[in-house]
C-alpha cells in the first residue's frame, strides 16, 4: 500500500477501523472482477485502488446503530 494514499484516505475516513474494514471490503470485490471506479496510468494493486477510489469519492460508507 502506498503510505501516501493511506494517509490521504484517512483524512477522508479518520477511524483506522473503519478505513480498514471499507478497503477491505472494496478489495474483495475488486478481487471477485468488480471494476475500478478510477483510472490511473500506473499498475496499482487492489488495495491502492480502493484508496484512491476513497481519496476521489467514488466510494462512501455507512455506520451502522452502535
């Protein structure tokens, strides 16, 4: 994972729990053929993917009842 998309995304989603749990998700699906919801000229893993696609807000969450 790249450090600076990491810390990108975690100004989007500052819970360190939940940011894991919605890249983890998103990598899954990308893994199962989803397709990628940015583009980018470089080769990036699943995981970087689902961080860019958080940094772009191409992907959003919600927190259930507590």
């Amino acid at each position: 994972m790249r450090d600076d998309y990491l810390r990108e995304a975690h100004k989007i989603i500052p819970d360190a729990n939940v940011l894991v749990n919605v890249v983890s998700r998103r990598v899954k699906q990308l893994r199962r053929g989803a397709r990628a919801l940015v583009e980018s000229l470089e080769k990036l893993s699943p995981e970087d993917i689902a961080l860019r696609e958080i940094i772009e807000g191409k992907i959003s969450y919600e927190l259930g009842p507590s």
